[in-house]
C-alpha cells in the first residue's frame, strides 16, 4: 500500500525514493509486524481469555505428558490470529501486492490459516480435543497444494526442477511429479511446524531462523548481480518476497513476546499451519525446496520422529523414543521444557547460517 501511495511521490521528494528499495520495505515490514503484534497481542490474550479460549491439557496421549503440562491448562489458544494479523498486515502495508509471488504467498498462509482456526474452534466449541479429523486437514492440504501447483505449471518462468544445495548447475528434473511435489512440500512442512508447536516458543522461535535465512535467499535469487556472483539462478519477481518473509520474522518475535517461558498464549493450529506452509511456499517459489531440509532440520526431525514411533510401534510393537514428538522425548529425560527449547532454538540457528553457506558453497 505505501509502495503505491508514497513511491510515486518521489519526484516531488526524493527521500521517497526509499521506497523502490526492497532492503527499506524489509526492514520496514518487519518492524510493523513486530509493533502489530506487541501493541494487539494484551487485547487478544484479553478476548480469548473472556471466550474462555484455553488450551486442553487432558488429550489423553500420554498422562505422564498431562501431568508435566498441567500449568498450561486453560492458556489462550489460537494466538495464531495475532501471527495471521500482523504477517497480512504488514506484507500489504509495505509489499508490491502486484507481484504474483506476494499474492500467491498470502493466499496460502490465509488458507491454511482458516483450516488451522476450523480446527481449534472445534476444539474449543466441541469440547473435542482433537478437532478436525487428520484425514479433513489433509484433504485441505491436498486441494491447496493442487490449486498451488496449476498456479506453478501456468508460470512460464517457473522451472520444474530442484536445484540440488553444494552443487553448481546440478538439478532435479520432476516434470510428470511436479503437483506432487508441491502437495508433498505444502502438507509437509505445515504439518511439521504443526508437530513442533508442543512447547512455549520452540515453534515460532524456530519459525523466525527460517524465515531470516528466506528472506536472505528470496533477495539474492531476486536481484540479477547477487544472483549472478553467487550462481544462483535468478527469477524474475522473487526479490518482493524479502518484505514477506520480514513479516514473519516481525510478527514471530512479536508472538514470542508473549509466547516465550512460561507462554501466555499458545499459536494453536491456526498459527502453525498457516506459517509452515508459508515458508513452503516461498521455498518453492524461489526453488529452493531442497535446502527446506537443512534450513528447517529441526521440523524434519519432529516429523520423523513422529513417522519412525508409529511404524516402529505397529510393525515392533517397540517404542524408538519414550514419547513423541521428540522434544517430549528430552522431556521424559529429565530435561526442564526451556533447556529444550533454547537447545533446540541453538540448533536451528546454526541449520539457518548452513544453509546460507550453501550460496558460497556450490
């Protein structure tokens, strides 16, 4: 929005000139997310808190789990709505909303925005802890990542191909696997931002080293020098997704404000479904699908060792971990729940720097 009403005033003062510059729009677009989030986030926790928005302890998973976690019964949920807010808000605030990337980015975050609320209001309003079924959030996933890949197909710029993360010129050709492929990317890695959403800040302090490592590689493969000096292949458009990307960085640590040890408010689905398939797609819309998996390590890990404990269970009917996802794991093992996080929180910002290494390293 101000792009379009300030830029053009550039020519009466040049001090709006700043803002044809992708750098000032970021770091922009992330303060006011940040500010949305800090100055709306005491008014939601005060609403949810009066509809009695509270988080179910009693899921019937694990007692032990309930027991260790009983201190959070009845903190406001889907703080999402916050996260939603802020990220939405300040992308049109401060991005080129003509740009296809910025549309197609938010049109996926707000679609799986409203599955995840669908889903925590009928665990609120139903009483059902479990909300919607996994088979209703997977058909969700299913139909957006279909929508998204004819979205893909129909770009001619677009490459059906991975580029492979340390080699120079080497990619992946999936052409005939390409929907597949993007249904794959969408359902994975909200489901796995979903997963890790167990403990206070680990999710969406995680979130944000992804979203900071994007927002680096969004600019370079948008910007036709950096792209060239460091071979990356450049596409056209890409660089508007820097402001996004700083949106969710703005509105991460403004959620972590309130959602650090001990949380006062959770994300609940509406959030983690919305943000993991936010970095999904930007991922695919710079094709860098491949790096999802160093840069988002710790959501991979989550999610395989929820994969692993099933199969294991049914097939062995023996148990990898004591409990998982796996930071309940460290849990059982004594750890107190901001060891784990902060833990977990090291790891992941050492995967962002590796994955930014991977420009130098090709």
């Amino acid at each position: 929005m101000f792009y379009y009403l300030l830029y053009p005033l550039r020519d009466l003062v040049s001090f709006f000139n700043v803002f044809r510059y992708i750098t000032f729009r970021s770091a922009m677009a992330a303060i006011t997310a940040f500010l949305i989030s800090l100055i709306f986030g005491p008014l939601i926790i005060r609403k949810l808190k009066e509809f009695k928005v509270g988080e179910k302890i009693n899921k019937g998973d694990s007692i032990k789990l309930d027991e260790m976690h009983r201190h959070k019964h009845n903190t406001p949920t889907m703080g999402g709505l916050l996260i939603l807010l802020a990220v939405v808000g300040s992308t049109l605030m401060w991005a080129d909303i003509s740009n296809k990337n910025i549309l197609i980015a938010l049109f996926v975050t707000i679609w799986l925005g409203v599955t995840g609320f669908v889903d925590d209001y009928l665990k609120q309003s139903k009483k059902n802890a479990k909300g919607l079924t996994a088979t209703t959030k997977l058909l969700s996933q299913l139909f957006l990542g279909i929508i998204l890949g004819f979205l893909l197909l129909s770009d001619p710029n677009n490459r059906m191909s991975l580029d492979v993360p340390f080699l120079k010129d080497v990619t992946l050709y999936i052409d005939g696997f390409f929907i597949l492929f993007v249904i794959l990317v969408i359902a994975g890695t909200s489901n796995a931002v979903n997963l890790t959403d167990g403990l206070d800040g680990l999710a969406i302090g995680i979130v944000v080293m992804v979203a900071i490592a994007f927002s680096v590689l969004s600019y370079v493969t948008g910007n036709v020098k950096l792209s060239e000096y460091l071979l990356v292949p450049f596409i056209k458009g890409t660089g508007e997704l820097t402001v996004f990307c700083a949106s969710i960085i703005g509105a991460g640590l403004g959620f972590l404000w309130f959602n650090c040890y001990p949380a006062q408010i959770f994300m609940g689905d509406v959030g983690s479904l919305a943000l993991g398939g936010a970095l999904g797609t930007v991922a695919l819309l710079i094709k860098k699908e491949l790096l999802l998996v160093i840069v988002g390590g710790i959501f991979v890990l989550e999610a395989l060792s929820v994969i692993l404990q099933v199969f294991s269970f049914r097939v062995f009917k023996k148990r990898i971990f004591k409990i998982a996802p796996i930071h309940h794991h460290f849990q059982f093992l004594n750890w107190p729940e901001n060891k784990v996080i902060v833990r977990f929180w090291i790891i992941a910002s050492l995967l962002a720097l590796l994955t930014l290494v991977t420009l130098k390293i090709r």
